[in-house]
C-alpha cells in the first residue's frame, strides 16, 4: 500500500431549498458542464454518473454528490474546499428556480491532520466564520470530546428565522416529507478487509464490492463503484425510492478511513449499523443520526443508546443527542474493546 498520507476525513455539505412555484424547476436540470465548472472551485471532477428518476448520483475523485429536486450534497475527502463552491451553487441554483434555503448542514469528523488542510478548511473556527457571512443565523456545534474524537456542525434553518422573530410556521411544517441521514465514520479498521480495495488483490471496483459484501448492506441499490490506483475505493448506491448511500475507503494501514452514509428510511438503525460494522471490522466508529418529524427513526434514536450499552465488545464512550427546529441528532462514539487505538 503507499505510505503518502491521504485525508480520508469527509467534509459534507447539504442543503435544502424551498419549494418553488413552478413545478418545472429542478437541481437535476443543472448542466453536466456546470457541475465540472462548479466543482474546479472544489478540487475535484466528476468519475462517475447514474439516475433514475428521483436522484441523480455522482462520483468524484474526492467522494460524492448527490443532487435531487430541491436537495444538493456534496461530500468530499482529502484537501478538497467544499465551501469555496457555495457562492457559485448558490448563483446556479437560483438561475434554476431555487433562491429560499430552508436548511444547510455542513459537518465533518475532526481531521487526522488539520495541518494539510486549505482555506476556508484550515479549522472549524474559520469554517463558521465563512459560513457566517452567508448565514447570519447559523449556528455551530461540537459534538465528542474536542481533545480527542469529535465531529463538528455548522446548521442553517429557516425554522429559526421563524422562531426568532415569533413568525407563525407554515402549515406545511407540520407535515414534513420524511427526512432522516445517517452516517457511520470508521478508523482503526481490519487490514485485511481493507486490502481488498486495492489493485493488487482486485482490478476491477466490482469485484471488491461483492467480495467485502458492500452488496448486501442494502441489496436493493443500484452500484456505481470504482476502484483507485493503487488502493482506494467509493461508490454510490441509488434505489427507485429516490434513496442513497455511498461509501469512500482509504485503506492504508497507518490512516485506515472508512465512511458509510445513506438516507434509507428505517425505524430503528440498529441492524444496519451492526452490519457495516461487521463488514469492515473498525476498532472504533462515530454514528450520526439526523430525522425530522416525519421520519420513521424520529422517534427511536434514543434506543440506540441502550441497545449498544449491551454489547460487550463495544464501549460507548460518548452519546449526545441534539433537538432543532425540524430535526434530532443523535451522536454516539464507540471503541472495541480489545483493540489498541
């Protein structure tokens, strides 16, 4: 494996947009070229592309972009600047319909080395400061201990504007499509099956997908994998629910890095998170657990908390949960008992 250090630390970015008036309007009509365009601000190119009819899903030499009706994600390792593309979306988007922002979020775990990292990314303090001037209404978050593992948020909403100046909430608040994200952000992980994401042991990104059993995390999804030279790994998954999850592997052995993350609507995400966990053998995993009202884990984050404080080979070291306007967090840090991290 190369022994040149990757940040494999993802930054996301995702943002929500009111409803338009015409019913023609559409993220997913932005031009392919505009989207190369938009992302040389970020520092990277599209690899990949599929769709269907509700999702349009992209993969990047850093990660992934998922674009949708009225939904724009982007998720991008290494020394990417995600931020720096804000103005430029936000300008694009609005040429196509979309001018109101009803939520932003932009998180990332802290990074491995914060050092390598470019303006606006060189700390979470100059990545608010930066948010700030397009949102003065944002609101920043830590989540973890600061001094070890913690993962960051920066949360723009709408609901809060309508909050703080004591604005009624549209009917439509009360009846919110259902919305839900998890994510799961992995370190210390199995040598072996991180040396299945490299070119010597496979040529082909399928073949690594079927053999590390990514198929079988939510089998109904459509695969677009790719495998990097000389090891490294994404994919994107879509299903006709309009659904994600994607997938980004830095398997060398000293900065091991693996993220899981999908919108699948389940009531309890127990059993998925045990899955991706037994599929890639981590020493130590972050979950995060976004729902709004609507959704069907809305209610049943909690029970995260006591379902993993049974399992003996897993330690909680931290839990936290958040209430926002529209959505809950839950956060949870959790280390295997008997691995060296």
């Amino acid at each position: 494996m190369a022994n040149n250090f990757f940040e494999g630390v993802e930054k996301l970015l995702e943002i929500w947009f009111e409803e338009s008036s015409n019913p023609n309007d559409d993220l997913r009509s932005i031009s392919r070229t505009q989207w190369e365009n938009l992302l040389i601000f970020v520092k990277c190119e599209i690899i990949s592309f599929s769709r269907n009819q509700h999702i349009d899903a992209f993969v990047l030499s850093e990660s992934s972009m998922f674009v949708s009706k009225r939904r724009w994600i982007l998720k991008t390792c290494g020394t990417t600047t995600p931020l720096k593309c804000l103005s430029p979306f936000l300008e694009i988007a609005s040429l196509h319909g979309y001018k109101v922002i009803t939520d932003l979020f932009y998180s990332r775990k802290n990074f491995i080395k914060p050092e390598s990292q470019i303006a606006p990314h060189k700390g979470f303090c100059e990545e608010v400061c930066f948010l700030d001037t397009f949102f003065p209404n944002g609101r920043s978050y830590c989540l973890g201990s600061i001094n070890l593992e913690c993962w960051y948020l920066y949360t723009f909403s709408k609901s809060d504007i309508k909050n703080q100046f004591k604005i009624k909430s549209d009917k439509n608040d009360d009846n919110l499509n259902p919305d839900q994200t998890i994510e799961i952000l992995m370190q210390n992980l199995d040598p072996k099956v991180m040396s299945l994401f490299c070119k010597h042991k496979f040529s082909k990104a399928c073949d690594a997908t079927l053999n590390s059993g990514i198929d079988k995390i939510l089998p109904d999804m459509l695969v677009d994998d790719f495998l990097f030279d000389p090891c490294g790994y994404s994919m994107n998954g879509i299903n006709c629910k309009g659904e994600y999850m994607t997938i980004h592997i830095t398997p060398e052995e000293n900065f091991s890095y693996v993220s899981f993350e999908s919108n699948v609507a389940l009531n309890n995400y127990r059993m998925l998170i045990n899955q991706v966990v037994q599929t890639f053998k981590p020493g130590k995993f972050i979950v995060t657990i976004f729902a709004n009202k609507s959704s069907l884990a809305y209610e049943t984050m909690k029970g995260l908390e006591i379902e993993y404080s049974t399992q003996s080979h897993w330690k909680q070291t931290d839990m936290q949960c958040c209430n926002f306007p529209s959505y809950n967090l839950l956060f949870a840090q959790y280390l295997y008992r008997n691995k060296n991290t």
